[in-house]
C-alpha cells in the first residue's frame, strides 16, 4: 500500500520597478542562480515645460522618465529561504516591490 506524504512549498512572486537601471541589475546579483527572473518591459515617459511662464512659449525644456521592471519568482520548502530573501529586498535603495506569498500543499508518494 502507498504512503502520502504531505509536503508545502512558499511561493513568493516578487514585481519591481526602478528607474535606475544598475540597481535593478544589482537585485539580479544578489540572487542565487536557481531562482528565475523576467525582465519585462520598460515604461518611458515623456514630457515637455515650459521654460518662462509668460511670453517665450518657443523656450521650452524635454524631460524623459524611464522605469525599468522585474519579474521574480522563488519557490523553496523552508519559510526561512523566502523570507530571507524579503530581507534582502528592503536594502536595496530606489527599487518598489510589489511581493506575493502564497504556500501551496502537495503530496508525494513513497
């Protein structure tokens, strides 16, 4: 007769978004390589002042904004790896987060 064994594994997606290009990159590093990361698309915002507020309407200044995001997803059976990896994220300096955390149960047969 088979046994089941009841295991969990913690999934934890994490969404980030920074307009700096390096720290993004930076998050990548400090990830082991077991865990998979999407570079998604980037947002690019652009928009033009005014440079006097009276007269000169040819005067004018063009700005360019650009936000760079992340996918990352890691899965692991110990709580202690996820949330080690949630400690890392709050270190990192102009980068958003967005996490998720979900356990999902399965069970195995021995």
């Amino acid at each position: 007769m088979a046994q089941y064994k009841k295991s969990i594994i913690y999934i934890c997606k994490v969404w980030s978004v920074s307009t700096d290009f390096k720290s993004l990159n930076s998050l990548a590093l400090l990830l082991p390589l077991s865990i998979s990361s999407t570079g998604l698309s980037r947002r690019i915002k652009r928009f033009t002042l005014l440079r006097s507020p009276l007269g000169n309407k040819a005067a004018k200044d063009q700005f360019e904004r650009r936000e760079y995001r992340r996918y990352f997803t890691i899965k692991s059976q110990s709580p202690a790896k996820v949330l080690a990896f949630i400690d890392i994220l709050k270190y990192l300096n102009g980068v958003k987060f967005k996490v998720v955390l979900q356990e999902k149960n399965f069970t195995t047969y021995n």
